[in-house]
C-alpha cells in the first residue's frame, strides 16, 4: 500500500520574528527551542507535509469507533518513512556543505504527553521543544482547524517534517493573516471524535484524546492512532471552499 502522496514545501526565515510568539504561554511556551538554538547560523527553516493517499484516509472513514489497518501502518510505517526523508534531506544538504539538523530526531528534542513532576520539564503537558504543525505555520503551510491539526492546500490528513539549514532560500509567503482562517468550524471533526475530545467552545481535549490513543494501542499494539477528526472532514484532502476569511 502506498501510503503517501507527493509533499508540500515552505521555506521560512530563521529570523522571522513569528517563531518568537510561538514562545508565548498561549501558542507553545518558554520551552520553544528558536531555530537558532538548534543551529546557531541558521537561515532557512525547511517545513514539509505528506499528505496520506486515498488508501489511507479511505480506509479510515470505514468505521468511525477504531483506527483502521490503512491508517494505523500510515502513523508508524509512514513516521519511520517521514524520519528517513529527513535525514537523507539533511544529508544531502550537509553533501553541499550547508550545516543541517533535523529538530525531531536531534537528541536535544523532547516531547511530554501529560504532566508528570519527576520529569525535566514537570508543569507541561502534551508539547515538545520543537513543534512540526506551529513550525509549518510560520513556514506558510497552512492555518489550524478546530482539531488542532494543520489545514494546508493538501489537506489535513497527513505528516509534517522540518529540517533547519544554513543554506538561505528563499521565504514563502504565508497566505493567511489567522491562526484558524482555512477552518470553517463546521464540527464534523467534533461529530467524528470517537473520544468526544473535541467541542466548539474549547477546541482540542489533549487528556481526552490521549486516553483514546493509549486504548487503541492495547487493542493494536505496537500500533497505534486514530485520526478520525482528519477523515469525512471538508478539511481531510483540500482548504474547505467556505473557510474563514477574516
């Protein structure tokens, strides 16, 4: 099965002062490693999404209760795939003498699912020093949906990857002036939500989702996942036609 169609690409400005609100207590945290923290001469930040094939995100929307085989290979066959992408990017740039890294597998990064107060960073939850779906905002790549997924021209259902880079290129754009402007609050994630994690007023229950995630990795173990609020959405392959504007 193949589990990925053609990526997306945006290349942001290391410098661009947007990665710096991603440090606020509202978007990310004080715990949001800068790109130049990561790679002090930084100039481009490198953000890319694969969009999962129809066989995927088809095979998702069979049952709406459980993660379907389709999707749950996508989540971690497609994760090691996305993690191999990114290193032989980074290797190629490296090649051409443009010192890289890839944040996510740099043994700096660390991520925290719920609180726990014999950990390094105890008063977090459900974040990480580097974040692949805030990077690609800044980058261009789309705006946020209710879901807390990522809305780009490709659609939502699908993995992101960055890589940090010495080398410029030239920064694109970013088409959108909200952070929830490609999401036209429609609720159909909310109807999908086999945890019921999700609600107009509040968006995303991390708590509620992560207990869900850790039932569907009892009953697939090693696998795992869900995605149903990235499936029968108008958001799952495109940018929905009445999004928000303004």
């Amino acid at each position: 099965m193949k589990i990925f169609d053609a990526p997306i690409f945006a290349f942001g400005d290391a410098n661009d002062e947007y990665f710096k609100l991603l440090r606020e207590p509202s978007v990310v945290g004080n715990h949001f490693w800068l790109p130049q923290e990561w790679l002090p001469q930084s100039k481009t930040v490198i953000s890319f999404f694969l969009p999962y094939t129809e066989a995927v995100k088809g095979g998702n929307r069979r049952d709406m209760s459980w993660p379907s085989e389709e999707w749950l290979h996508g989540r971690i066959e497609g994760e090691a795939l996305l993690n191999k992408l990114c290193e032989y990017l980074k290797s190629k740039l490296i090649d051409n003498g443009y010192k890289s890294i890839v944040p996510s597998l740099d043994e700096r990064f660390w991520y925290k699912s719920g609180y726990n107060k014999a950990t390094p960073h105890p008063y977090v939850s459900f974040t990480s020093n580097w974040s692949e779906r805030h990077v690609a905002f800044v980058c261009g790549l789309g705006t946020f949906g209710l879901s807390k997924g990522l809305i780009t021209k490709k659609g939502i259902a699908g993995s992101f990857g960055s890589i940090i880079t010495e080398l410029y290129l030239p920064p694109d754009k970013r088409e959108y002036e909200s952070t929830y402007e490609y999401c036209s609050m429609c609720g159909a994630c909310i109807r999908n939500c086999p945890a019921n994690a999700i609600s107009m007023d509040k968006g995303k229950n991390h708590v509620l989702c992560s207990k869900f995630l850790d039932k569907t990795e009892e009953k697939h173990k090693p696998r795992y996942g869900c995605g149903k609020c990235q499936v029968g959405v108008p958001c799952q392959s495109c940018i929905p036609k009445n999004y928000n504007i303004k």
